[in-house]
C-alpha cells in the first residue's frame, strides 16, 4: 500500500514540474513575442525617422531654390517652389512626430507584460493558489 501511496505523490509531483514548465515556456514565448513587437516599433519609428530626414533634405532644396528664384525673378516661380519647399517641410516635420511617437512606444523594448505575468505566478505559487 505504500508504494501505491508514494507512486501517487511521484505522479503529482511530475504533474507539477511539467506544469511549472508548461507555465515558464508560455512566459518565455510572451517575452519573446512581447520584445518583438517592441523591436518592430523601434524599427518603424527608424524608417519613419529616415524618410523625415530624405523629405527635410528636399524640402531645405526647394526653400533654397525658391530664394534662389527669388532673387532672380519676380514672384510666381520662385512663390511656387518656396510653396512646394514648404509643405515638404511640413511633411517632414509630421514624420519626425510619427517617429517619436513610435520610439516612446516600442522602448524599452522590455517584456513588461511576460515580467509581470512571471511575478503573479510566483506569487500565486506561493500563496498555494490562494
């Protein structure tokens, strides 16, 4: 009889390390999916942060050859170029805040949701499911 007793606390104690490491492999693979769409943030806001740079150059062109034209002409060409040089600008300068905004969202690119996932569990287990 014993050795039925001892073979149901073996069973129950597998039963708990397989589920221990069911729960730490699910917590692994929510950091892990957790820091890759931070990283996709951080690499959005890059992208968005280059094609600011690439417009802004442009935009600076159009402003200096619109001044440019300026001094040579009277008003309509070089009114046209400093219109297109600006709304360049302007189109740069909403790229910079869409950047900003999605580096402040993707960092840290910290697994906060798995680490405090992780921290309920423990204590959860400590507390013996109470």
């Amino acid at each position: 009889m014993a050795a039925t007793k001892f073979n149901g606390v073996g069973w129950a104690a597998k039963e708990i390390v397989d589920r221990a490491r069911s729960i730490a492999r699910l917590e692994l693979e929510l950091g892990l999916v957790e820091v890759k769409r931070k990283l996709g943030r951080i690499a959005l806001g890059a992208g968005l942060g280059a094609g600011a740079a690439v417009v802004a150059l442009f935009g600076l062109g159009f402003l200096a050859a619109g001044a440019a034209a300026a001094l040579a002409l009277a008003l309509p060409v070089w009114a046209a170029l400093l219109v297109v040089g600006g709304v360049l600008v302007l189109v740069a300068a909403v790229l910079v805040l869409l950047a900003l905004s999605s580096f402040r969202a993707g960092t840290p690119p910290v697994p906060e949701q798995a680490i405090e996932e992780a921290r309920l569990t423990a204590q959860t287990l400590k507390s013996n499911g109470r």
